[in-house]
C-alpha cells in the first residue's frame, strides 16, 4: 500500500527508515519519511526484489536506513545490504520497546521497526565477521548434539523403566563401555523390545561419534593461529576448558566493543536486575539478557574454577549464605571471571592466581 503517489519527490534528499520482518517465504516492508508512513509493502523473500524495490522508488533519497530482527535468517541480508552501500541494523528482538499493543500482525511488525528506528529506540547488534560466525557455527552445532545425546540417554532409560530394569551395582558408571556392553546383552521376551533397544542404542552411539568429531574439529580449531594466543591466555586458568574458551572467544568475537567491565557483564546478562524507589535500593535476580548457553558455561567453569582459585572461593563463601546452595555465589563468582578473562585478552596476559 503507497500512501504518496509521487515517493521519489516526497523523499528526495531526506532520510528513509525502512523496517522488514523477515519471514522464509516473504518479507514485510514498511518505510517512513518525515515520520510519515510512505509505503507499506510484501514482497517474496528475494534480494534482487528488495534491491529493485529500493532503486525504484527510493534512489532520491540521502540516506536509506533498515532494520530487522535477528532470528532464523542470520546476518546474510545485512552482508548484501551493507555491502550495496545500504545503512542496515540487526536489532535484538528482547530489546525491542513493548507498547502493550495486543494486536500483532507481519505489517504491524515491520511498522514498528520502522518507526522505533526513526526515533533511535533501537539496539544495534554486532555483526561478527563471517569466518568468526562459520567457526561459532561448530560450537553451537556441538551445543545441539549434547542435547541431543541427552534426549538419547533418557529414552533408553525411559524404555528400561517400562520392565523395571535398573543399573547393576556392580557397574560403577552409567554409560561406561561396561553399562553399554551390560544394555547390548539384555534380554527380552519380545524381539520387538530387542530390536527397539537395539535402535535407541544405535542412535546414542551415532550422536556420541558426531560429538567426538565436532569436539575434535573445535580442539583444532583451538590451535591454529586465529585463537591460539588468546586461547592459551583463557586457558591458563585451571578449570576454564576447551568448549568454554572457544565459546567464549567465538560469542563474543570483539572485547573492545565494550565500554567498561559494567557494560560486559550486562551483556552477559550477568548483572543483578534493579528495583528502586526513593530512598531504597533492592537488587533481584540476574538480567539473564544476552547469551544464554554461554553464561551457563561461565557458571559451570565458576564451579570448578573455585576450587584451584583462592581469591575466587572466597569470594564464594564471603557471598553464600548460611544454608544455601550457593547458586547466588557462584553467579557473582562468574561475572568476576568473565570480568578477568575479558582482561586477560585486552592486556594480553595469562591469567594471575590470587588477584579478584
């Protein structure tokens, strides 16, 4: 829909904000001018449509400024936007304002986007390069197998429990090679059973093969000379292993894009939440905003890492309180180590035990 005839005259040296809600077969496209609607438009998910539809109607204007959410599609439509002279922004959907607005609809969306970018209530996010993005591509792709091996190990239990069959004591570990050879010797009344067995042993050995193989690749990619510097220096802190450190360096791709420690930590989402009214100031739970998957990782590295850390557990046990769990600790302990590891990659230098 064209609410001005003559588009070309009425954005003709001025600037253009254009909002598309990027879906897989089409795209919705809403551009204001002069905080006036100028065309909303749907178009099939196509580049050399979007290009046309920008030389066409819009090639008078000073500048053309896009934005769309972040989301399945990944940052391919910024590259070629970015890379046809184009001004475009990758926004975070968690970060866009919520105006109680009920009614949600693709056109309403891109509206939105619009409008809230003319106004600069938008967050940009960083665009890695796209060798960086290819590697953290493995990393997550591993993230995906564990869980999977995961939904593997608890069918096979779930298919156990309907005959009531539990681990042997003589077998210390569940899915030791002894627990495994214990499941493949089984036997059952119905060869149907067995063969279902058979098959859910099948698939565990099949993903846990493929999670050999990515870790591998990742330890390699760990040693050539893109991260092997930085990857030594995160490193050199017992406790910080092999999938923590490549998450970290591949997540995060550029430590100098934050101002301070306060705004890293935030990115993290490792920051406590804040309630305040006149005179009194109560702090919650984390933000949890950023990466999820790798602030879990922080957390989990935290656990191991206080044992070999002095300055780190005492912080542990200065914070945890008197018949807790100490999961509030260990939180506060993760954004001191995030908070360090980030410095040890802007100096350049391993990690120093007993300074917090």
């Amino acid at each position: 829909m064209r609410y001005f005839k003559g588009i070309k005259k009425f954005v003709q040296d001025k600037a253009v904000f254009c909002g598309i809600d990027v879906h897989i077969s089409h795209w919705n496209l809403c551009f204001i001018c002069d905080d006036e609607i100028v065309e909303k438009i749907r178009i099939d998910a196509n580049y050399v449509k979007l290009k046309a539809l920008l030389l066409m109607s819009y090639s008078t204007a000073r500048v053309i400024k896009i934005v769309y959410e972040s989301g399945f599609s990944g940052f391919w439509l910024y590259r070629s936007l970015v890379k046809d002279g184009y001004h475009c922004t990758v926004t975070p959907p968690s970060k866009i304002p919520v105006d109680g607005d009920r009614v949600k609809t693709d056109r309403r969306d891109a509206m939105k986007l619009a409008k809230y970018h003319s106004a600069g209530l938008l967050k940009s996010l960083a665009v890695p390069p796209e060798n960086i993005e290819s590697d953290r591509r493995v990393c997550r792709k591993r993230r995906q197998l564990t869980k999977d091996r995961t939904r593997a190990k608890n069918r096979i239990k779930s298919f156990l429990a309907l005959f009531g069959i539990s681990k042997p004591e003589s077998i210390r570990s569940a899915w030791s090679g002894a627990y495994l050879s214990w499941l493949d010797d089984l036997e059952f009344e119905s060869e149907s059973d067995r063969f279902t067995l058979g098959q859910l042993l099948k698939m565990y050995r099949h993903i846990r093969a493929q999670l050999a193989e990515v870790t591998r690749f990742i330890r390699q990619l760990s040693r050539s000379v893109k991260y092997d510097k930085n990857y030594r220096l995160l490193t050199s802190l017992r406790g910080v292993g092999l999938i923590t450190a490549m998450t970290f360096l591949l997540e995060i791709f550029d430590f100098k894009r934050f101002a301070n420690e306060r705004k890293f930590a935030s990115y993290l989402g490792l920051t406590p939440a804040q309630h305040s009214s006149g005179d009194k100031v109560r702090l919650g739970h984390i933000t949890r905003q950023g990466n999820a998957h790798l602030r879990n990782l922080l957390v989990e590295s935290a656990w191991t890492v206080i044992r070999y850390e002095p300055a780190l557990r005492d912080k542990y046990e200065r914070i945890k309180a008197p018949g807790t769990n100490g999961k509030k600790a260990i939180v506060a302990v993760a954004r001191t180590l995030a908070i360090r590891l980030r410095r040890c990659l802007l100096e350049k230098q391993e990690y120093v035990i007993g300074l917090c």
